[in-house]
C-alpha cells in the first residue's frame, strides 16, 4: 500500500495533486503548527501576465497554534468577494473559465471558518473535479507518538497504517533515509513533477502557478493525463 504524508495547501500547483493521485492513501497534516511563510494559506495565479499572490485572510492569534486552531478572518466574506473578483478579472477569457469558476465560488463559498476544514474541502473539491480518488486521512486521527518529529514521524504513520511504499516530493531527498524507512519495511520513494506547459493567453508560460491556474487553461481530460504521466518517481 502507497503512502504520502502532506501539510495542507491552498489550491497548491498540480504536483501536489499527483502525489495525491499517486498513492493509495494520502494523509494530511492536521496537528502542525501554522507557518506564515508557507504555502498553506496563499498561492500565486497569473494576472497580466504576470505571477501574483492571492491570500486567505486570517484572524490575528498565537504563532504556535496549529493549522487546524486557525481561524479565517471576520472580514472574510467582504475578501472573499475581492479575490473572486481577482479570478474572474485574471481569467473571464479563459478557455475553461465558464466550467471552472463555478467550482472556484463553491469553494469560496464554504462557510467553515475553520482554516484547515476550509482548505481540506477545497483539495477534496479538486480531487472530486478529477476524478482522484485516493483516500485522504487527517494525521491527528492517527494513533501515533504524535510529539516523533521528522521521519520518526513519518515511519510511525506508515506502520500504523500498513503502509508498505511511502512516495514524498523530490524535495526530501536530503531529510529522509532509505535505509532507515527500508529497515521499518517500507520502500521509500520520491516524486518529481515534469514542467507542464501550456498556453497562457499570449504572455510568457509562468510555471507552477495554483492548480486554478491548470484548471483554467486546460480540459479535464488533459490534466487528468498529467496527474499519471507528467512526473518521474526515484
């Protein structure tokens, strides 16, 4: 059984969705601290040409709570309406706009203020739009040594969940150990997502933008290929 272990990100770029659909469970963070200079609230979409961020408003609160004890701003209907504004001013001449933006408003539109269960739905909205199927797990509700950092962390969720193969972004290359996941009994593997490029409008291709920014670009069919195609395993 394949693994893969994630913080939660806000419509992340289409690696994120590979992984997810490489595996046969996917297990996401819960019971970690919220960082302000991550990816979990914020991502970049295209707007005139160029790389822009967009950001879920949050709450002023503690530094060392966890992304699941993180609120959304009390002004987030009143921003929620501007960065819908931002899509469709970025991207009403799309060829996907009109069967995209409607699934973008749904997920805007989720009136959970928690900012984890509001990410959560928005990656199980995507994954539903593609057809991904793979299981998604909350780490917090698995019975670990929740307090095991680092790949200690990672081994234990594996085992508890019998997994035998654990699949990580490329990027983990130098944190985790093959020998040790391989003396626990499980292949440890990395994920390298391909370039995918595709036409933006007439500007220059900006890669690994927000999943929104592939949703509006290209049908369902060609993303779908991508998630099984357009990346290496190692």
């Amino acid at each position: 059984m394949k693994c893969a272990i994630m913080q939660p990100y806000f419509l992340p770029y289409i690696g994120y969705f590979q992984l997810i659909n490489a595996v046969d469970k996917f297990v996401l963070y819960d019971n970690i601290e919220f960082t302000k200079k991550g990816w979990i609230n914020r991502n970049r979409i295209l707007v005139n040409g160029k790389d822009e961020y967009f950001t879920l408003p949050l709450k002023k609160d503690s530094d060392y709570l966890h992304v699941d004890q993180r609120k959304l701003a009390d002004n987030f209907p009143a921003e929620k309406a501007k960065l819908l504004r931002k899509f469709t001013a970025a991207y009403t001449k799309a060829p996907q706009f009109q069967t995209v933006f409607p699934l973008l408003e749904s997920i805007f539109n989720n009136p959970d203020e928690n900012l984890f269960q509001f990410i959560f739905q928005s990656l199980r909205s995507v994954c539903e739009y593609l057809d991904i199927e793979t299981e998604i797990i909350l780490s917090s509700s698995i019975p670990i040594d929740h307090q095991l950092k680092s790949q200690d962390k990672v081994i234990a969720i594996c085992n508890a969940l019998n997994a035998t193969e654990y699949i990580n972004p490329s990027g983990g290359v130098d944190l985790y150990s093959k020998d040790l996941f391989k003396q626990a009994g499980i292949k440890l593997e990395f994920i390298k997502s391909n370039q995918i490029e595709y036409k933006q409008f007439d500007a220059a291709f900006i890669p690994w933008l927000s999943i929104a920014d592939v949703l509006m670009f290209n049908s369902q069919d060609s993303i779908k290929n991508a998630l099984i195609t357009n990346f290496a395993v190692f």
